[in-house]
C-alpha cells in the first residue's frame, strides 16, 4: 500500500456547493491548458494556435462543444457519456485505495454511490430523448459536476438526497420488523442487528 496521500479538497459536513466553486472550476481549467504537460503536448497545442490563430481556450471550447454535438446526434453517445462518468472517477478510486487514510475512499464511495442511484434513469433514455434531445449531454455534464473537486456535487446530492431518504427507508422498515428481529443468531451463533450487521460482543442489542 502506498504511504503517499493524495490531496482531498475538503468539502463542508452538508455538501453545500458555492457560486465561488463554479469560478474556481474555470480558474483551474485554464490553469490546466496552460500547464506543462511534456513536449508533445506543448508543441502540438502550440501548432494549433498558429494555425487557427486561436487562444487553445478557445480551441478546448470548440472540442467540447463538437462532443456535445455528437452526443445529441451520434450512435455512440451514451457510451461517450459513461465513459466520461466512469473512466477518472475509477482511475482515482483505484489511487484512494492505495492510501492509507480514508477520506479520499468515502469522498469516491459517495461518488458511486449517487451515479449507481441516477444511472437507473438511463433505462428511460430512449423515451426521454424524444422530448429531451440533449439527455446524455444534460448527463455529461451532471456527471462533470458530480466529481470535479471544484464542485463534488456528489455530496450535495448524497446528504440532501439520498442519506435521508435511505435513512428514511430504514425507520420504515424497522417498523415492520418482529420484536426479537434484532438478537436472531445466524449460522455461527452471532446476533444480527436490524440491518442484518453482527452486534459486537460489547454492544447491546437494538431496542
């Protein structure tokens, strides 16, 4: 495991998102394209700037505005769309789990856990892009706004959304468990809580 920890930009305990994190994301994008990135990269940006007499902002514009062209009109656009929601979000996951510490690991498993949740719309998509064309772009950048550390929408959606009404789902259904569903032994004699996670020796059973 390596001991080296990756920096999370920390967000508050209610996963609000500010107007100031929106400008921060443009600041960081420019940062990006005017950070060294290798001789390839600076060579060839610098190559399409003399070309088109453009600024490579104006050329990064220009590329995400023909992505999002595609994914109205092209085959390939849920798959375009995913990708962009899947590929760096797992690529840091893998790095959160080679950390030490925990926070970058809860910051990602909320991530996946608010895309499994909204990823269930896409079983509708057919039907919603007859009313709603630019759907998968709508997702593209939901998903963006979802995981950029700028914005970690992911935890504005969890804690407002998701948390309470899983932890809603679960004071109903307690309801409706018997009296002694809280201290049946599974196969190896351990008492089971409500959630079916084993109750440790010093912890007294659910009321």
């Amino acid at each position: 495991m390596s001991m080296t920890k990756n920096p999370v930009k920390s967000k508050p305990a209610d996963g609000t998102t500010s107007a100031k994190d929106f400008e921060n994301l443009q600041s960081d994008f420019f940062s990006f394209l005017y950070a060294d990135h290798g001789p390839f990269y600076k060579e060839n940006v610098k190559k399409l700037e003399d070309a088109t007499g453009l600024k490579r902002e104006m050329l990064a514009y220009g590329l995400i505005g023909l992505n999002c062209v595609y994914m109205i009109i092209g085959s390939g656009a849920e798959f375009v769309c995913n990708l962009i929601g899947v590929a760096y979000p797992a690529y840091v996951s893998v790095k959160a789990i080679r950390t030490e510490g925990t926070d970058d690991d809860t910051m990602w498993l909320i991530y996946w856990t608010v895309f499994g949740a909204f990823s269930i719309i896409d079983f509708f998509a057919a039907s919603i892009m007859s009313y709603f064309p630019i759907y998968w772009v709508a997702k593209a950048a939901f998903l963006l706004y979802l995981y950029l550390p700028e914005t970690h929408g992911s935890h504005v959606i969890y804690h407002q959304l998701i948390d309470p009404f899983v932890a809603h789902m679960e004071k109903s259904m307690s309801r409706k468990l018997p009296a002694n569903a809280g201290t049946v032994p599974n196969d190896q004699g351990s008492a089971l809580d409500a959630n079916n996670n084993v109750i440790k020796p010093d912890q007294p059973p659910p009321q």
